[in-house]
C-alpha cells in the first residue's frame, strides 16, 4: 500500500470537492443575489422567519459559513438587528445540509431497483456530462446570466467528481487496521472524536466540505456509527472558527452575532454529546460499533442541527444576552462622522446586499449634509463664525465618507455583475456626487457667514425673510428627495419636483425684487452680493434634490 500515492490521489480530490463547491456556490450567489436579498428583506421581528429565511439562504448557496459571515455583514452594517440574526444562523446550519444529502445520492439511487441507462443520470454519472455542459456556456455564451449558470453547473459536476475521486483514493485504506483502529477510537473517546471533527472543519473552512470527506471515508466502510456522530458535532463546532474570526475587528453586534452561531453549536453538541455518551455507552454499545454508510451521516448531520434548533430556539433570547456579554465593547467609535458605518467588505461577495448598504451609508451621508445645510442657514442669519467653523469641521468628515463610500462603489465595479447592478452602481456615483455637492453648497454660504461679520455687512430685513422662506422650502426639498431614496417612494419623490419648481420661481422673485432694491439704492452692494451668492446657493440644492429624486423614480 502506498500511503503517499493515496495521501495525493486523495487531496487531488478534495481540491476538485472545494473547488466545485466554490464557484458553485459564486455561480448561485449572482444569479440570486437579488432573490436573496428578498428573502433577506421580508425579515420582521419574527425568528422563526428568520429560520426560514436562514435555511432558504443556505441551501441556495450551499455554505452555512457563507450565510453566517453574511449575516454578520449584515449586523456591522445596521441592515439586520442581532435579534434577526439570531433566527438566520440557526436556519443556516440547517441549510447546510442539503450538501450531505447532495453527496448521498448516488448511494440512495443505488438501494433503488433502476434500469442501467437511468444509472448514468446519478451524480456519478452526471459528473463528467455537467462538467462539459457547464464549460461549454461559460466558454461559448455570450450572455452574463447563461455564464454564471454554467458555472453553477460545472461545479456541481466538480463537486461529485471531487467525492467519487476521494472515495476511490480511500479504498485501499479498507484493508489498513491502524485506520480502521484510528475511527474506533474516535468513537470510544468522544473528546477525541469532537476535536478531530473541529480541527479538520477550521483547516478546510467548510463544514459541508469536511462532512464529504467523512461520507468518502464512511462509502468504503470505515467509519463507525459512533464516531461519525462525535465528528460531526466537532464539524459543527469548527465550521464556527471562520464566522468568529470574521467579527474580529467589528462592532460589538457584529461580534455578538458570530457568537451566537459559536454558543449555538457548543450548546448543541454538549447536549446530545451526552445523550449519544448515554446510549453508545450504556444503553446499546454495539450499535456505536456498527458501520455507518453515506446516508446515515445525511441523517445524523439533518437530526442534529434541526433537533438542537427545535431545543434551542425558545432560548435564543438567552443566547443573544450571553453573546453580549462576550462581545463587550466597541473597539472603535462608531459615531464617528467621518468613518463609515454600513460599508462592509464581507458582503462584497453578494453584491445586491453591498449596493443596498452603500444606499444607506449615502442617506446617512445625505443626513450629515441636512444638518450641515441648517446650521450654515442658522451662521449666516446670526453672522455667527462658531457655527460656520462647525460647518467646516463637519465639511471634512463629510468630504472623508464620501471618499470611503467612492471606493467602496469602485470596489462594486470591480466584481463581476450583471448589467442591471452596474446602472444601479452607475447611478449610486451620480448621486453620491449630488449628496456630496449639497455639503459643499452648505460650506459655501458658511463662508458667507464668515465674510458678513469680517466685512460688517448686514442684510435688511426684507432680504433676510427672502432668504429665511426660501432656505426652509430648500431644505424641506432636499430633505424629501433624502427621504425618497431612503424608503423608495415614489409619491414622496414626485413631492421634490413640484416643491424645486417652487424653489425656482421664489428664487427668480427674490433676484427681481433684490435688483429692484439695489437700483433704488435700497441695498448695500456687499449685502447684495452675499444675498444673490446665497440664492444660487440655495436654488442649486434644490437642482442636486430633484437629481436625486430622479434616480428614485427611474427605481434605483
């Protein structure tokens, strides 16, 4: 027996098992990406919907590891409460095991009396034909859809060559007693057995991965029902190492959500770690000594994540609580203007989910410009150069986020999307720039502010009023196309065109009535020039409002 030559056949095929699984896993996320977020949206309150939704997610995209370090994406970027995520990693660990199943069926179709033409569409036989399909329309379309979906497809047909691969590698180890001696002591030392399992899941950051090498190991007779039973808690538990190491560096949510998923899984494989003690030890030690097959870790993995959802869930409660407390707390101020806040890398990889968090870092954007546009209003009516330099000060936090929020869009661009997420990108650039235009109109009439009182200008009360009416009609309008693109309604969008026509013809009023004044020797010239200056301020936000309202109406 040449243990080397097995040893490479046999990582030979788990790097085919990995790699199907990824750019299956890559295909089926931008194909459903948008899907995806639907699901994601029809969150309440509810944790059982949350379950639901988790389970639904991860079966779509075949890695719990995935759907958890989503969701903590989710969490650091204020899209999802940790409450929600509660419901989502519990639904995940159950949707990961439709892999387990997946891997199971040639097995279960072989214990079906089938014809030998029907033989070749098990997945066995599938591989190779999935494999050419699937290279075919990435290589051969030219549409981006039919690309992706070969991808899905070829990686489905790498996932089962990948395990059959492994299984043939492993055969020769039937005959090898050490190894067979190896799995009997997993099953005698459940410690043991548990920490095997975890080692073996944290190398390969795949849970479903290493359950597939178990299932190659258990086709050729090797592994023992009770030592598949403590392998498979430790998967679990490793499968947690990745989500928690994701939260790292993140907000105290965050960080609480990846350990929830870690006290989930620990909780869970203490529970029935005891109970299989109980029964391999006590109760039928013979059965712990039975060989399991294929389908047998299918069902082991199944019971255990849905029983310990069904025993855990009333008290998830307690687990957000204790997870908490674990997290302790922020690291870093996240009330600070200039950094961003639902800018997360982690869901780069989904990029319906990234576009929807870059909308809500430009609407806290748009907000921070709001508050700025009224204290400039609130400097130049009492000339108060405080107020103006807290203007300037908020000026640069807003200059640095639109900055973060820049490069995050590039980022965007940089993945490979679909024609309708780049003219959402497309368009998120044009109105960050309209965002980012406002807070330099706000500094604008700051500046203003500053020139009254070093030039000891003073506006007549007449133009002071003008300026006053306008200023809350601008605002109002700006503050209503922020609104629009924060909820998606179109009525309130409809609102801002008909409030910017408004601005428009008080704005051309104010100019009329303001050279009337000056021609009368009325004004002051100085006052007049920081009068008009402010009102093509003033009337430009409300041009940059209805660009915004636009981009609701066209549906971004």
């Amino acid at each position: 027996m040449n243990l080397g030559s097995i040893f490479v056949s046999f990582i030979g095929g788990l790097g085919l098992f990995l790699y199907g699984m990824h750019i299956m896993a890559d295909g089926i996320q931008k194909v459903a990406g948008s899907k995806m977020k639907s699901l994601l949206e029809s969150l309440t309150k509810s944790k059982l919907r949350g379950v639901l939704v988790g389970t639904a997610v991860t079966t779509i995209i075949q890695s719990s590891t995935a759907t958890t370090v989503m969701v903590i994406g989710f969490v650091n970027a204020g899209l999802m409460t940790l409450n929600q995520s509660v419901g989502v990693i519990m639904g995940a660990n159950i949707g990961t095991t439709i892999t387990s199943w997946i891997i199971a069926l040639d097995e279960i179709s072989s214990r079906v009396q089938i014809g030998a033409f029907i033989k070749y569409f098990t997945p066995s036989g599938m591989s190779p034909v999935l494999i050419a399909l699937g290279a075919c329309m990435v290589l051969f379309s030219k549409r981006e859809k039919v690309k992706q979906t070969g991808g899905i497809v070829a990686g489905f047909g790498l996932l089962f060559l990948g395990i059959g691969n492994m299984t043939e590698a492993a055969s020769p180890l039937r005959d090898w007693e050490a190894f067979r001696e190896m799995f009997i002591r997993f099953g005698s030392n459940p410690i043991l057995g548990v920490l095997t399992g975890a080692v073996v899941t944290a190398i390969v950051q795949s849970s479903s991965a290493s359950v597939g090498i178990l299932q190659s190991l258990a086709a050729i007779g090797m592994v023992p029902w009770n030592a598949a039973v403590y392998l498979i808690m430790g998967q679990n538990i490793g499968t947690c190492l990745t989500a928690v190491a994701s939260g790292l560096g993140a907000s105290k949510a965050a960080k609480a959500s990846s350990y929830i998923h870690l006290l989930f899984n620990v909780t869970g494989s203490i529970i029935f770690g005891l109970l299989s003690i109980i029964f391999f030890s006590f109760i039928n030690p013979q059965y712990g000594l039975k060989l399991i097959d294929m389908t047998g870790i299918g069902i082991v993995h199944s019971s255990f994540n849905i029983a310990n959802t069904i025993i855990l869930y009333p008290f998830s409660g307690f687990l957000v609580k204790i997870a908490e407390r674990m997290a302790g707390s922020d690291d870093k101020d996240i009330s600070e203007e200039s950094q961003p806040v639902h800018l997360d890398d982690r869901m780069l990889n989904t990029p319906a989910f990234a576009l929807e968090s870059s909308i809500k870092e430009i609407i806290r954007l748009g907000d921070m410009t709001v508050s700025n546009l009224r204290l400039s209003m609130e400097a130049l009516r009492t000339r108060n150069t405080d107020m103006a330099q807290q203007v300037f000060n908020r000026e640069k936090n807003i200059d640095a986020l639109e900055q973060a929020i820049t490069s995050y869009l590039v980022k965007i661009s940089g993945i490979h999307t679909d024609n309708e997420s780049n003219r959402r990108v497309a368009s998120l650039y044009h109105t960050l720039n309209d965002v980012e235009r406002v807070g330099d109109r706000a500094e604008n009439i700051a500046e203003l502010a500053e020139y009254m009182l070093d030039n000891e200008v003073e506006l007549s009360e007449f133009g002071q009023l003008g300026l006053e009416d306008i200023s809350d009609l601008v605002i109002d309008c700006y503050e209503k196309s922020i609104r629009a693109l924060e909820t998606g309604d179109r009525n309130l969008a409809r609102q801002v065109f008909r409030l910017e026509e408004k601005v428009d013809v008080m704005e051309k009023e104010l100019r009329t009535s303001h050279l009337n004044r000056l021609t009368n020797n009325e004004c002051n010239t100085r006052a007049g020039v920081v009068f008009l200056d402010t009102l093509t301020n003033l009337e430009r936000i409300s041009d940059h409002a209805e660009n915004i309202a636009e981009t609701v109406l066209e549906k971004v």
